[in-house]
C-alpha cells in the first residue's frame, strides 16, 4: 500500500535544503531502468514497422507473380486486319498463328417497331410528361390498367405485363417497359412524334415471327394509341470464312479458334486478318516483373547490410524536449538504421529467392535454365542477386517457342518441373508467413505475434515500475519530512535552551 504522503511533505523549511531538487536528483538515477524499458518498447515499434513495410515489398511482387503465371504473358498475339474499319480481330494467347479470310456480307441488326404515323391527334404535340388520360392521341385513349407483350429468345416466348395507373405519363410508361429484363428498350422522339420499341439484342430470335408481339395485349394501347405493330426485322451478321463456308452470328462480333473477330461494317470483297505474337508486349511484362523483382532484392539486401549506429537509442519525450527538431530527425534517422540488419528471416527467404532463379526445371520443353532466354543473376555480389536481362536472346526466344517459355516460367507442377514463377511464389508466401508470425498485420492484436508480444510484456514492466518509482518517491519524501520535523524539533529545543541561559 502507498502512504500518500504528498499533504506532509515539508521542502527544506527547517534544513534549509533544496529538498524538491534532491528528490528530482535521486529520482533521475531511480528512472533509468524506466527509459530503458521505453527505448526498448520504441525500438521494437520501429523494428516491427520495417517487417511490415518489407512485408508490403513482398505482396506488391507477389501481386506481379500471380500475373506472371498466365500463358497470356508469353504468347501475346496481335491480329492486324486489311480492311480495319469494317472487320477488326483480337487474338487470345490459345490462338493460331496465321493468315484468316473474312468477307462480312451481312451485319446484324435488332429488330425496331416504330409508329407508322405522328401519335397526337391534335395541332399541338402531346405533353410526354403529362397524365395519359390529359393528352391527345391520333388513336385516342383510354388508360388501362396493365399492358402485355412478348419477346423471344431462341424460338421461345416470354410474356412480360406492364401495369399502369392514372398518374402515369407516355414518358413514365416507357420508361417502365425500358427498365423492365425484357430485353426492350422504349422511347418517343418529339420531333418525329412516334414511339421506337426495339430489342437490346441484334440478331434473329423469333424465326418467321416478330421478334416483340403485341398480339397478348388487349388493351390496344401499343397498336392503338402508340401506333405500334409494323416491325422492322432483324436479322443475323453472315460472312464467309476462308472462303469455304458461310457462317452466322446473332451479334457483330464472333470467336473462331481463340480469334474475336468484331464486323462494323460489310466488307469490300475479303478482308485478311494476321495473327502473330506480339513480342514487345511479352517483353515489356517479363521485364516489368524484373524491374520490380530487382526494387525488392535492392530493398531487402539494404535493410540486412544497413549499419547500425548502437550508441543512437531512441529518445525519449523528456530527452526530444531539450531538442531541435532537426536535431530530433537527425538523431533518429541514425537511431532507426540497422533495424532489420542481418535478419535471418529476410536473409533465408532472399536465398531461397535466388536458388528459385538458379533451379533447373525440368519439364520436357525446350529450356530448362533461365540462361537459355537471355535471363542471369548479376554476377557483381554487391547486386546482391539482381537479374540481368539480355533483351535480343529473350525476344528470340518468345518468337520462336513462347510455349517453352511459358512452361520455364509457370509449370504448374510439383517437383523438378515446377516452374520458376510458381517456385518464387512459393519463397514469397513463405518469407511473408514468417514475418507476419513475427510481426503480424495492422489489424492483429499484439497477442497474435511475437513482436506483440514483446510489446505487451514491456509494457507491464513499465507500468510496474511506474508503481514502484511513485513508491519510492513517496519513501524519499517521509524520509526528508522525517528529517525535516526532527531538525525542527532540534530547533526549538536550542531556542528554549537560548532562553532559558538568556533568562
């Protein structure tokens, strides 16, 4: 139990000491555990904030890595078309190499239903935007209370009602048919003064018949009032392929062998479409993942080599007050280099990186080692394992086999014939566990990894002392009162003796 002592303490009255300065003084000394045990805690926050930002190094070239396993990367292709503004291509990676003859003949449109004639009935326009039962229709009106139509996908009806009430406008009708999953759209045009109803969806799907019927509908309000009925066709895109066969589509746009090809126009005669690999863009890839490959290794062999300046400790608020800030940025500038140096967890996981690089793969393709596509480490140890690319032998490579290429990168495999890409992913996912056990994530308790831990432990230890320096305060200050009460004791029993030979 603390005696609270601080009502009786008596600051040198009677001794005439500076007792306030003396107990400051002896409580300096008490406290140097305490800043110890804060510049600890400090540089554990610190220490724990350089893994995590490591750890988001590692996660952006991971994210880069997952992308790097996709054949796409390395067998990019390109289609060039002779006759672009009416037949352009995109090729996939699963795409041929090679020379398509397209001649669109036909493109395919939607089917339209228009009003055969103006819709007001009077000198002036109706009012899109006022009460049906207000407005003047050349067919008259009379508002019902639902309307129905139909539409067809693959020969097969579906009925669709639309309900009305008496505040709706010709404007809020349509709107209604156009927002309904009906595959319509709906709108009046004032200058023309009649309604369009078309189909969202080109292409024949009502062989012989409309593709939007009215004939459910008995309220005549499309074919009455909106002057609706007389349908435009659709009809589906045809286009001779090669030469040797007649095709069709339902939209503008078709796939043939890992080939889109997009109709924006019928053509004059035959268009030629090339398929090749588009080497640059592969390139660029491989060599964007190397940029950022070679800024994490860069980053991670600094933090292990950075000098660690031992007599710089973190400061504490007491020390930062008698400091510039300038002074404060310099000080911890050096007080928080060499956080992370020489970390075994940083120092494994960049081995394992560079013996990913270095592995033979064996996977039955035409290259087994990185070197065979024009792709080294460094040989200068202070790159510390950097890749260097010679671009000439890997673009020689993606033009000749840019399937083997894959295969080296990204062979899905356990074993020997694992991939490069998916062996590094793997050094990456692990070096990232390890440092999350011993760092954890932003959003962990600091029960949930050892650096918390740590944390949390000294922690307590601060709040313990911090009990036990107000403690021994407390025992300092009885002591001084104690001397304080018998000096003054000693004072008056003089003065009483002064009297009494006085007297």
């Amino acid at each position: 139990m603390v005696n609270n002592v601080n009502s009786m303490r008596i600051g040198g009255l009677a001794s005439g000491m500076d007792i306030d300065q003396l107990v400051n003084d002896l409580m300096e000394a008490e406290r140097i555990p305490l800043q110890k045990m804060e510049q600890d805690k400090t540089w554990t926050t610190w220490q724990r904030d350089a893994y995590r930002d490591v750890n988001k190094s590692l996660s952006e070239l991971d994210d880069l890595v997952q992308k790097m396993k996709y054949q796409k990367v390395y067998s990019t292709r390109q289609a060039s078309s002779s006759q672009e503004s009416a037949v352009s291509a995109t090729a996939a990676a699963s795409a041929s190499n090679g020379t398509y003859n397209i001649e669109v003949t036909q493109l395919a449109e939607a089917a339209v239903n228009v009003s055969t004639q103006g819709i007001s009935g009077g000198t002036e326009k109706i009012n899109p935007f006022g009460k049906l039962s207000e407005q003047n229709f050349t067919g008259g009106v009379t508002v019902p209370s639902t309307m129905k139509f139909t539409t067809y996908e693959n020969g097969e009806g579906t009925e669709y009602e639309i309900d009305i009430t008496e505040n709706d406008t010709l404007n809020s009708v349509l709107t209604k048919i156009t927002n309904q999953d009906n595959g319509v759209r709906a709108f009046y045009d004032v200058q023309a003064d009649k309604v369009v109803m078309e189909r969202t969806e080109a292409g024949v799907h009502n062989e012989g018949g409309p593709e939007i019927d009215f004939s459910a509908d008995t309220s005549g309000f499309f074919t009455g009032t909106l002057q609706l009925g007389q349908e435009k066709a659709a009809q589906d895109a045809e286009f001779i392929y090669n030469g040797a066969i007649t095709l069709k589509s339902k939209t503008n746009s078709t796939t043939l062998n890992g080939v889109t090809f997009n109709f924006n126009d019928t053509t004059n005669g035959s268009a030629n479409i090339t398929v090749s690999n588009d080497v640059d863009a592969s390139v660029e890839k491989i060599m964007k993942f190397v940029d950022k490959y070679n800024e994490v290794i860069e980053k991670v062999n600094g933090s292990l080599s950075e000098e660690k300046y031992r007599d710089y400790k973190p400061l504490t608020d007491a020390q930062k007050q008698d400091m510039s800030e300038k002074e404060i940025e310099l000080w911890e500038e050096k007080a928080k280099s060499g956080l992370l140096k020489g970390d075994s967890i940083l120092s494994s996981g960049i081995f394992n990186m560079r013996q990913d690089w270095y592995s033979e793969i064996d996977n039955g393709s035409e290259y087994s080692h990185l070197s065979e596509i024009g792709i080294e480490t460094s040989p200068n140890y202070l790159d510390g394992g950097k890749l260097i690319v010679t671009e000439g032998k890997l673009r020689e490579a993606l033009q000749s086999d840019p399937d083997s290429v894959y295969q080296l990168f990204s062979n899905d495999v356990e074993g020997d014939g694992r991939g490069i890409i998916n062996r590094l992913d793997d050094s990456i996912n692990s070096t990232v566990k390890r440092i999350e056990e011993r760092a954890g994530k932003g959003y962990h308790t600091l029960e949930q990894y050892t650096l918390g831990k740590q944390l949390k432990d000294v922690d307590s230890r601060i709040d313990r002392f911090q009990d036990r320096l107000t403690q021994i305060e407390d025992r300092y200050w009885s002591q001084f009162t104690a001397m304080e009460k018998a000096i003054q004791r000693m004072n008056e029993q003089s003065s009483y003796l002064m009297q009494q030979f006085n007297g």
